[in-house]
C-alpha cells in the first residue's frame, strides 16, 4: 500500500502548485460526477459522543473503492489540536487490495474547495471578479485559489468574527497576487461581490448571511452549514434563489435546506456536470451550492493523489499486507 | 497515529508467545463484552462486486472506537494472492484522533482464534482433551494454540479436502507438542472428539457436518459458516444442539442459523460471559457456538494491540496528522 503522509501531501501540493492542482482535481471530480449512477451512495457512518462525532464515509465503483475517517470535535481547539482530522483509503475492487493510504485533512480542504469552485464555473455568471467571503477559518485560503483557478476571481473581500483569524489569512496570502480588502462586517465583506463564500464554523452564528445583503444575479457557495442544526443562511435567501447540491438525500439532512420542507426544490449537481439540466436561469438569478461534503469528492480526491504520488514519486510503501508463499498458510508468515 | 506493520505483528505474536496471546487477548474480549451494553452495533457497511466484497467494521464505546477494512476475494487465491485481507484503526473518542493503525490479516486469525476458545471455555465440558477439525486451512494453527491455552486441547484429529493443506498444517506444527493424526474423512476426524471446530472456505462444500457425527456432549465450534449462502453445519445439528452466537441480529443473516426459523432460540455470548444466563445445561448436552465475527472482537484486539506495541516497543510512527502551531491555519502547513 502507497502512503501519503501530511508532510509529504505538502510536497505534493506545492510540487504541482495549488492552483493547477485545483484545476486538475477539478476534473477528476466532474468525471466521477458525470459517472453518478455507477457510485454506491451509502450514508456515511457516525459515532458520536459528547464532544464530537468521527465518521466513516465510504462509497466506489465497479473499479475503486474509498473511505474517508473524518472527525469533528470543537472542544480540540482549546487543546491545542485540530478539530477536524482525516485520512483515506484507496482500494482496488478487483482483489480488495488497499492501493493508497493518504492524509486527508488538507486533503478534505483540497477537494471541498475544488468542488466549490467547479460549481461555480457552471452556476454563477461570467466574468466574475470578486468573492465575498464570511470566514476566513481553515478552508479560506484553499477556496481562494480554488475560485481563482476555476473561476478567475482576484478580488477578495474577508470577514471573519476574530480579527485574528483575518490577519491569518492576509499573511498567507501576502504573496498571492489577490487583491484582498479585510472588511470590519460580514455585510461590508459581501459588498458588490460576484460571488459569496460562507464559510464558518461555530455553531452559535448561524446566519452569517442575511436576504438582505444578497443581491441579484450573485452566486452563493455555503460550506459551513453542513451537520444538522449547522447553518450559515437565512432560510429567505433559499426561497428567493435556486438551489443546488451534491447528494439529495444527505443535504436535506446536513444542509441548509434541512429547515426547509421535504418538497423545497433542489438540483443536484451531476444533472450539470452531465448537461441534463440547466443550472444559472438568467443574468439576475441568485444561484446558491448548498455544500455539504460528499464521500464522492474525497474519491475523487484519492484517485487524483494515487495518480498524483506514483508521477512524482512523492510516497513511502507500507507493509501493510504480509506477503504469502503460500496463500493458505498465514501462519507461516509466524515461522519465518 | 502508531502503525503496526505486517512485519511488526509477527513480531509482536513471536515476543508476546502465542498462547499467552490468546489467554490475554481472551480477557480482553471478555472484558468488552461484560461491557456490551456500552458499544456502537452497527451492521458492518459492504461494497460488493462480481469478484468479492470490501468490508468496514467499525465499533465503539464512550473512549475508543475501532473499524476494521477487510475483503474477500475466493479468485485471489488463483493470482497468488490472499483471499483475505484486513487492517484496522483504533481511535480516541475524546479527541476524534487516530492512536494506531494495525495490519489485521493476522490479526483477526488471532481474534477469531481467541473468542472460539474463549467461548469453548465456558460452554464445552470440562476436562477436554481432543478437538476435531475439519478444515486446516488460514485459521487452524490459530485455532489449535488458542484451544490449547484456554482449555486444554492437547490432541488434534484433523481433515481437510486439500491434503496438501493437511501436509501445510502438520508442517507447521511440528514441533508444537500437540498430538496431531491427519484423518482421511470428516467423520474420521470428529471420532471421539470433545471439541469439533469447522472452519472450511469453500462455498460449494456446504455441508461438511452431518448430524450422525456429532456425539453427546460435543462442543461445536462453527468458524466457516459467515455470510449469507455460506454454511457448514447440517440443520438437524442445530435443531440437537443449543446455539450460541455473537450479536443476533448479524448472524441471523451470516451465520449458520440463516437457514432456521426467525424464532429458532439462540443466546448471546455476553450473557453468558456476564453470568446472566447459563451457558451448557448438563454434561450430555451439544453446544454450538455460531460465530460470524462481529466487530467487537476486533475491537479488543486493536485495543489489546495497542497495550502491547507499547509494552514491547514494536511500532512505527505515521506522521498522517500534520502539526500545526495554529489549529485554524491549516494552508499554514503548505508555506513552511
């Protein structure tokens, strides 16, 4: 089995460069999409306790099998650890064999962004410019590029409730070419935006965005409303948009629309990525990716990086599987 | 995250001694399924193909949580691969983070092994001395140490349709003291037996236990019986015997009780580990145990596992958490 450490996705990433990455990543993604029907879409598995939840989220095809471990534990920021950490599994369908073994906390951020923005290369209109963005938390940055490289915004327009955490993100991307404005309100920050991105991660804020603050014609990218009763927009704005998004089932649980009645109509994205439906109306439209994370994108995801390490040869090999003279005599492997 | 290679697991199983490995790691699954109120029992998640099944197991309580990855693929063995592989992960409920990720291929030989002869302890008769076994496949050295060390088997009467997998067997436990004689029938082998353990691969040998061989008293411990359309045992056995299985509800689907009556009275083994119930009636009685392989075993040798790498000092670190000196700048990690 292949293995990607986090220091070596590092590598990885900056090897390629986070924009082509993104663009690459991009199309591995709308190709698994455009393949919809042939992917098991199980529910992801979740054990929950009284300070978070870790999850399974397993899905393939007739060729690749992949599982993500994902955890989500707020309280880990007051000890100085992640809140969110992840690894995943590629394996080969035809002998059950685990292929790869990778990091998937920057991983996770990789393909949420490149999701993001391919989305908004098919919803929202031409030649945008700017994106609003509420949060400037861990995924921030990735979304930047991502929109960037998908897109062509280069202008950015940040709020974040803990000054610091905008800071944060101004220093990373010091170099970054964006032309950025930290804004001192999340109305100030969405202010003529092509684009808005949501994305925070506190529960007790839930409606970063308002129907007010939204205008016509704008595309909306909400990522952090993403677990029951987590999320970031005014139900207003759902009603007054068209909403899209990855699973049907899963985000009428997990997404903004989990407020919204059973028949609220929404669009799931294969439909565009495979031309079946239209995604933007009009000019005027108000387009809204109601993202919650599907265990597709992180298959994408795995496949991209299997492929990604071997042409590098950025990987260490793990032994993972003892090796048989004979298939029906394990315990060999004891008197060797 | 501590990695255990295939490698490191042989070497851990050889330091450790195998029979002490299964008298401890026993008390281990003992002591968690004392404690199976407390545990996550979610049906295990599968990925099927024309050529085999991906598995994950996951389980867990208030402080750990453990998921097994394993296959199964009969047309491996015609590659030269195995038809069976696994590994797993043990993780910490408090944080959501990884502690260790153990290659289980040997590992769950070990544990079947161990909750067989755990089982054999409080449901055959006392005083055992010979166990029959029809299959000497993967799992039969296993097996043979387990029983030894738990009950007291010293005399092994052993069939297997392969003779050359008989020949694999008696190679391998040539200097292990037991007193072993390589039978010729299925019926030669169980003769006189105080313990018959069927542990067979095949799905087209479907019945490789009838009725007229099992004598009174008999403790039948029923390995190879664990997925729907895969039995070993003829159902007249059952109908004689009392049935003793892992977790109900699995293995009313996997185990050998899918052919009977949804009403066909069986006992959970915790009960009989907790001294709710009791476990053999009287010295004549059949006892069957039904064993599947639920994912609390798993469990508990991941969490036995994961003592014992500490102890001996056999592991590797991965490094698929990346560190960071701010819990929210994550793209921090790709400009260092």
């Amino acid at each position: 089995m292949k293995y990607l450490s986090a220091e070596n996705m590092v590598k990885l990433v900056n090897r390629i460069g986070i924009e082509t990455l993104m663009t690459e990543l991009a199309e591995y993604i709308k190709e698994d999409y455009q393949n919809w029907d042939n992917f098991d879409k199980s529910p992801r598995y979740a054990h929950h306790s009284d300070v978070g939840v870790i999850e399974l989220m397993p899905t393939g095809n007739r060729e690749l099998f992949s599982f993500k471990y994902v955890n989500g534990h707020p309280g880990n920021f007051n000890k100085g650890l992640q809140t969110v950490v992840a690894f995943g599994v590629l394996s080969d369908v035809e002998t059950g064999y685990p292929l790869l073994l990778s990091e998937m906390t920057i991983g996770t951020a990789l393909r949420t962004a490149a999701i993001s923005a391919l989305t908004a290369k098919y919803l929202a209109n031409n030649n945008v410019k700017t994106m609003g963005m509420i949060g400037a938390g861990c995924q921030a940055e990735f979304q930047a590029y991502a929109f960037r490289a998908l897109t062509g915004i280069d202008t950015l327009r940040v709020y974040d409730i803990d000054y610091k955490v905008s800071e944060k993100f101004q220093r990373n991307m010091a170099d970054s070419g964006f032309d950025i404005t930290v804004c001192k309100t999340g109305q100030d920050a969405v202010q003529g935006a092509d684009i808005i991105t949501t994305c925070t991660a506190d529960k007790q804020y839930a409606t970063v965005l308002t129907d007010n603050m939204v205008g016509q014609g704008m595309h909306i990218n909400a990522i952090g409303g993403d677990c029951p009763g987590k999320t970031e927009l005014h139900q207003d704005i759902l009603k007054r948009g068209s909403v899209f998004v990855e699973f049907e089932p899963q985000s009428r649980i997990e997404g903004e629309i989990q407020h919204m009645p059973e028949d609220f109509a929404v669009t799931e994205m294969h439909h565009i990525f495979k031309g079946e439906k239209q995604g933007r109306q009009n000019e005027r439209e108000i387009t809204i990716f109601d993202s919650v994370g599907f265990a597709l994108q992180d298959f994408s995801l795995l496949r991209y990086v299997y492929d990604k390490v071997r042409e590098f040869d950025i990987y260490e090999d793990l032994d993972i599987i003892g090796e048989l003279d004979d298939p029906r005599n394990l315990f060999g492997l004891l008197k060797n």
